[in-house]
C-alpha cells in the first residue's frame, strides 16, 4: 500500500510519515516489513524487495491484527517476527481511524 522514504546512517530510524488506507474490511490485517540498505554488503536474496534497492536486507515484520487497532487505534511498539535469530527488535506505529484522533 505505501513504501516509507529511505533514512540513511541510523541504526533506529524514525518515520514522521503518514498515509491513509481508504479502501479495507474490519477484518483486514496490515503488515510492515522493514528494510535496512547496507552499502557494503551483498542483498539478502530471500528476502530481496522487488529489487527496489540492489542492497537492500529484510529485517524483520509486524502483523497488525484488527483487534489491535479496529476499536481506539494504536499507539505503542510491537515487536518484529523474523528479525533474526537471537534479536528483538521493535516497531512503533500509531493508528487512527477515520474521525478520530490518534490514541
């Protein structure tokens, strides 16, 4: 649905980003993958983004479950599936549905 811009030299990025998904059912699940691009390092091949950007590695992905957000929205971290064995890794969302203001 939306791709992020690319923040470069930072090892906890941040995103000030907003879109509007105008089309979903209530039972719809949202997932977010993340990305890092390491210039010096060859692409990860399983999980290679369309090809987007040559060197670009997956890092890991938040299954949004309606029950997290339909009611209030969402405001807080959940943490990352597949970002590596060994790691813990979160992602920070914050959803609003429409007519409301964020959580």
């Amino acid at each position: 649905i939306y791709t992020t811009q690319v923040i470069q030299t930072s090892t906890q990025p941040e995103w000030a980003e907003e879109f509007e998904v105008k089309e979903y059912t209530e039972d719809d699940e949202f997932e977010f993958k993340v990305y890092s691009i390491d210039l010096l390092k060859e692409a990860d091949t399983k999980y290679n983004w369309i090809g987007r950007f040559r060197n670009s590695s997956y890092r890991g992905k938040v299954l949004l479950r309606p029950h997290h957000y339909a009611a209030w929205g969402f405001n807080g971290e959940m943490v990352m599936d597949e970002a590596g064995e060994n790691r813990q890794a979160y992602l920070g969302l914050r959803i609003k549905m429409a007519g409301q203001e964020y959580p």
